[in-house]
DNA sequence: ACCCCGGTTTCACTAATTAA
DNA sequence: TTAATTAGTGAAACCGGGGT
C-alpha cells in the first residue's frame, strides 16, 4: 500500500506483458508470487489493475489492452514511441530500484543532454514561435546569441538537434540542445514560410550534416566481416539499409545516402572489418584517410 | 490524538463479445 | 436472437501513513 508497492506492481506488469500476453488469472497469480518472495504485497484487485492500465498510460505512455477474444492483457506496441518508452521505463526501473550508488551498475558517462528543452522547442514548432538563445560553439568559451525559427527536431546518436531558419543569417542551421543555454520562446510570427519538407529533409543523410547543394545521393555498398555484420544487421547504418548478401564470409548491404564527412568516420571506425565495395569515390577517400593516418604515425 | 490524503477494495452497473 | 460471460467504469467506503 506505498507507493514503492505501486511502482514495483506497475514494472512487474509491464516487464511480464512485455515478454507475452497474458490473461488477468495469470497475472494475479504472478502478483501473488512476487509478494511471497519480496517483502512487500503486490496483488490488488480487477479492479485496481484497470486503474494501474490507465496510470501507466499517462505515465509512461506505455498503453496496455486487452483482447478479449484470447482473455489476455497486452501491450500495444507499434510504434517508434511506444519502444522508447519502453526503454526509458527500463531504464527509469534500473536507476530507481539499483538505488544509492550501487556499484553494480554503470552508467556511461554523459553530459546533459538538453533535453529539458524539448517541450518549449516542439511548443514553439506547433506554433510558429521563434527561439531565442546562446550558442557554446566550444565548450564553454564563447557564447554567442542565436535567434532561430525551429523546423524539426531530431535525434542522432543519443543526441538532440534543432533545425530551423537562422534569422539573422537567413539560412538553414542545425544546433545541438546540449550547447544551447539560456533558451527563450518569442512571438515571430513574420518569419514564416520555409520551404522544407521535414519528412524529406533528413531521409537520405547519415546524420545531422545537412548535403552541400551539388551534392548527389549515392549507392553505396558494403561489405562487412560476419563479426561486424551482426551489428550492423541488429542496428542499421540507415533507414535505406538493404541486405543483398548475408553468408558466413560476408554481410553486404546497400544503403541510399549522401557520403558525407560523418558517414566516412563511420567507416573508419571500424577499421579493417568493412570493406567498401562501390562507389569508388568513398573506396578512394577512405584509403586516403587510412595513407594519412599512416603517416601521422611515427 | 486527530485529520487528511491517496491508494485500495467492494459493489453495482454497463458494454462488449462469445456461445447457444 | 438471446443468454452468459467477462472486461471496464463509477461511487462509496475503508484503511494506513504522514503531518499538524
């Protein structure tokens, strides 16, 4: 009957319906041995459980139902979303439960991360606002001020960016949340009408480098040791990502995109394991980046 | 000692779905 | 189509913990 009882009930649901559907006896069944082997009493009645359905809907957005010619409770998972909350519950649980510096869980160090921005930036895309604030070009040194007209946010790598029309510079700028400081939300409503697509925009670059405007998309294809290729099969490089050989020699894929500077670190990074098959321009760059490093190596 | 709050149970009822 | 079963909802009462 604490709230400790409630949040360890409410992960101890999700975590078993997430591994299968089950029915309401099944579940009370579980409570029930939980709360033999843990101090504390989980089991609650039908009618709470349809209560702890609606909670963890508007607490994690993590939305449980029920199909009700199986009898069972499930957790609707079809979107992008839903996965993430997920993983954040997960992660939530695990800094919660493995409480007061436990050493047997490590974090990997970060730094803030910006997001407490997040809702006054998607605030101000819904409605046409503008965003004040300071940029940290470099750790820390100088700041300098920015007005933007925000377009999209995205995601790359765990990191947060904000795109949009620079209003002083008139052009289009991508800012990382983690350097923004300071961030204001201003009526401007003249500044309207960009052209972008933001569904387009990113579709076929790697990462957040926006493509020079000559810049073509390119067909690339890589080959990768079989070592490799299971993480590139588990986390694809790229939405366009497509298998065409996959044997115990090799996993080759395909990929539409723009080569772009981050895209050939990518590659870099891991050394001999890929092999870059077409097109030749990024076979050549990448042996020169590998002669440079030679030669920067005494 | 007392009250308040929030989570919980109980119960009565409705809605949806399946079985007959 | 109807009856039966079961999920879902609302209201009221209950109860334990925390604060005053």
């Amino acid at each position: 009957m604490s709230v400790r009882e409630t949040i360890l009930r409410h992960k101890l649901v999700i975590s078993k319906l997430r591994h299968k559907p089950l029915s309401w006896i099944e579940i009370d069944r579980i409570l029930q041995e939980q709360s033999a082997l843990l101090e504390y009493n989980l089991t609650v009645s039908q009618r709470q459980f349809q209560r702890d359905i609606a909670d963890i809907s508007s607490l994690y957005g993590i939305s449980i139902e029920n199909n009700r010619s199986k009898k069972q409770y499930f957790i609707q998972q079809d979107t992008e979303e839903a996965e993430r909350a997920l993983d954040a519950f997960d992660v939530f649980n695990l800094m919660r439960l493995g409480n007061n510096s436990s050493k047997k869980i490590v974090f990997e160090q970060r730094r803030p991360r910006g997001t407490e921005y997040l809702g006054d930036i998607v605030y101000a895309i819904h409605n046409d606002r503008a965003l004040y604030f300071d940029y940290c070009k470099y750790y820390e040194t100088e700041v300098e001020h920015r007005r933007l007209f925000p377009i999209l946010i995205k995601e790359v790598r765990n990191r947060w960016y904000v795109i949009g029309q620079d209003l002083d510079k008139d052009s289009l700028r991508i800012f990382p949340l983690d350097r923004i400081l300071a961030l204001e939300v201003v009526k401007a409503g003249k500044f309207k009408s960009v052209d972008i697509d933001p569904e387009t925009l990113f579709e076929h670059s790697f990462g957040i480098i926006l493509p020079r405007e000559d810049q073509r998309i390119e067909e690339v294809i890589l080959s990768y040791s079989e070592f490799q290729g299971n993480y590139i099969k588990s986390l694809p490089l790229h939405h366009t990502q497509e298998i065409l050989v996959d044997n115990d020699e090799e996993l080759r894929v395909k990929l539409n995109i723009y080569v772009t500077h981050d895209f050939v670190m990518e590659l870099l990074s891991v050394g001999a394991e890929v092999k870059v098959i077409a097109p030749q321009s990024l076979a050549d760059s990448i042996k020169e980046e590998y002669r440079k490093a030679l030669q920067h190596q005494s």
